[in-house]
C-alpha cells in the first residue's frame, strides 16, 4: 500500500466493541417479561379481590373470615348452603364466561385487524341469540314447566342449543369472512356490516317470538337478557372447557399473532399461514362466544372492554395480551353481575343490560379517538 493509504489506516479508530451489546439487550428483555408478569399478577390479584366480594356480598352478607373458612372446608351450615348450592355456579360461570368473551375478542381485534371487533360488534352474539332461539322455540330443545302465571320454558337439551347457537354464530362469522375478502372493505366497513348482521338476526329473533305463545315469548326475552344463575354445574363445566381449549389454542399462535401486528404481508414473509390462522381463530372465537350465549344469554361488550383494558397495562404482545384479557374479562365479569345483585338488592337486574351500560360508553370513546385506535 502506499504510504498515506497505511498512515490513514492507523489513525482510523478501532470499530466499536459489541461485546456488551447482548448482555445488555437480555437485561432489557428481561426487564420487558418481568413487567409483563407483574401486571399480570396485579390483575390476578385484583380478579382474587373481585371473587372474595363476590361471595361475601349478596342478599345474605357473609364475613370475609366466614368465607374464607368455608372456601377452605369449614364455615356454618348455612354459609356452605349459601356458598356452594347458590354463588359459587353463579361465580364459576361469570368467569368462564367473561375468559372466553374476553379472548375472543382479544383474536378477533387481531385477525381482523379492527380495534372495534368483537362477538357482539360483528354480529356473532345475535346469530348464537338467534340460534339458541330457535332451537328453544322450533325444534324441542324447550319444554315447559308449571302452568298458569307461574309457567316457564325450561332447556332439557343444552347440546342442541349449542350447536343451534353455534351454527349462528357462525353463519355471521362467515359472512364477515366473505366479505373481507371479498374487495376492499375498510376496518370501519366491517363493523358497519357486523351491526347489519346484528340487526338482521335480531329481527329474525323478534319474528320467533311473534308467533310463538305468550308463555314461549316471555321466556325467551327473558333468556337474551342474560343471566348468570341458569347455568348449572355440568354448564359450567363445558363453558370452561371449550374456553381453556380456544385459550390454548390463541397461546399457542400468540407469536403468530405478533407477527400479524405488523401487517398480513409481513406476517406471510415470515412464514405465518396467515389464511387459515385467519379462519381457524374466527372459528374458535365464534364457538366459544356461542356456547357462552346459549347458556347465559346475550352479555355485551365484554368482549371489547377487556382487551382494550388489558392492552393498556401489558402492550400488544400476544403472549401475555390474551391471559391479561382473559383474566380482565373473568373481572369484569364478577364485577357486573356484583354491581347487578347489589344495586337494587335483592332484585337481581339482568347482567346484559350492565354489561351494554358498561361497554357502551367506551365503544364511543374508541370511535372518537380515531388517531389511537386507527379505523380505516
């Protein structure tokens, strides 16, 4: 070389040491999860707070030392009567319920690439209302109990109502699927054709009603309304079934979802099948919301609260995105059908009509705040 080329080369600085680099950047991923892990025991605590108020406060007030010792295998007579026969159905079902409610919409926000989806904005719910109507209604899965003004529509073949929900539930899953990829449908679009389909459903429900009997109509306005107390044990037991399936399921694609965060095309660059993740999760989303509509009735909003309020506190990350919603959906749940036990005590109000004066204002506030929640 010539000799400015080598006296160049030796004034020239030493390239910069990256030995210290990947140290440094596992202490800040492992500062990043351990952040994570705390809000997500934050919210675990906080769901622990919501079940202990949840026993206690009723029509008979128990002390939290009272529950406590019958949770454990003690207590009186009377508060393993109160605890086991009559809250605990009632509390096991809210959490199944607001879980699968909750991850639902958690998966679709995802997949739809819409802020605003959820089972009951994308007109899932009112398809598995109609569903578990017509099943109730049209094809035996009812059967009434007493006479007279005392008389009820009781349901003595809850699998049909599941799979008659279902197949609702489905049926406007579908049509949103179809039309997504059918040309290009903006975010704000598809809720609009979500509401249509909810509105299409709803009035095929109302056209059940009008030509059923008096005893029939009663009973199903009064199962959309929505309540926790109908579901038994083995219910319950299948809610939380199918919920801790699709829960699995939505963990196990949470990378998958990640990358879909980034876009579809991107996802596709990095190996995601994103086509069937698409329609598997939509599929799954619907069966859970379903199965909890055919039990419960139609509960609003869940579904669209509480992964907006899990997001706040744990980001967009999948991985601990949709167990914070999960466990977000479980409390609010407790917390509605808490808020309508005691409200007008000891009437109990419907859960559905809570839940819509809950969800409500803050599906509005997403609507305003265009700029953080992006709709077309």
């Amino acid at each position: 070389r010539p000799a400015n080329d080598r006296r160049i080369v030796a004034d020239m600085p030493p390239p910069p040491s990256t030995a210290g680099i990947l140290p440094a950047a596992k202490k800040d991923y492992s500062r990043y999860v351990k952040k994570k892990w705390t809000a997500l025991f934050v919210f675990a605590g906080i769901l622990a707070a919501v079940f202990l108020l949840s026993v206690s406060l009723g029509a008979a007030m128990l002390p939290l030392g009272e529950v406590v010792s019958t949770l454990g295998g003690g207590g009186t007579a009377q508060s393993r009567a109160i605890i086991w026969n009559l809250r605990m159905p009632r509390i096991a079902t809210g959490i199944s319920v607001g879980v699968a409610l909750s991850i639902a919409g958690c998966v679709m926000q995802n997949v739809m690439r819409n802020p605003l989806a959820s089972a009951s904005t994308l007109g899932v719910l009112q398809g598995a209302s109609f569903g578990a109507a017509l099943a109730i209604v049209n094809f035996g899965a009812g059967v009434q109990i007493g006479s007279g003004a005392a008389a009820a529509i009781s349901i003595t073949n809850p699998p049909l109502v599941v799979i008659f929900a279902f197949l609702g539930g489905i049926a406007s899953t579908a049509v949103i699927l179809a039309l997504s990829r059918a040309g290009n449908f903006s975010p704000s679009a598809m809720i609009l054709a979500g509401v249509a389909l909810g509105a299409m459903f709803t009035g095929a429900t109302a056209l059940i009603q009008y030509f059923a009997d008096d005893i029939v109509v009663a009973t199903v306005v009064y199962w959309t309304f929505g309540n926790l107390g109908r579901a038994g044990w083995n219910e319950v037991a299948l809610i939380f079934l199918f919920a801790a399936l699709a829960l699995a399921f939505f963990i196990f694609n949470a990378w998958n979802y990640n990358a879909i965060e980034s876009g579809t095309n991107t996802a596709k660059s990095l190996g995601v099948p994103v086509d069937h993740l698409i329609v598997g999760s939509m599929i799954a989303a619907s069966f859970i919301s379903s199965v909890a509509v055919a039990f419960v009735g139609t509960i609003n909003f869940i579904g669209l609260i509480a992964p907006h309020i899990a997001r706040r506190f744990v980001g967009g990350d999948y991985r601990f995105l949709i167990p914070a919603s999960a466990i977000t959906g479980a409390a609010l749940m407790l917390s509605a059908d808490l808020v309508s036990r005691m409200i007008v005590s000891p009437i109990i109000l419907p859960i559905g009509a809570v839940t819509s004066f809950l969800g409500a204002p803050l599906f509005l506030y997403l609507i305003v705040r265009k700029k953080e929640y992006p709709l077309a």
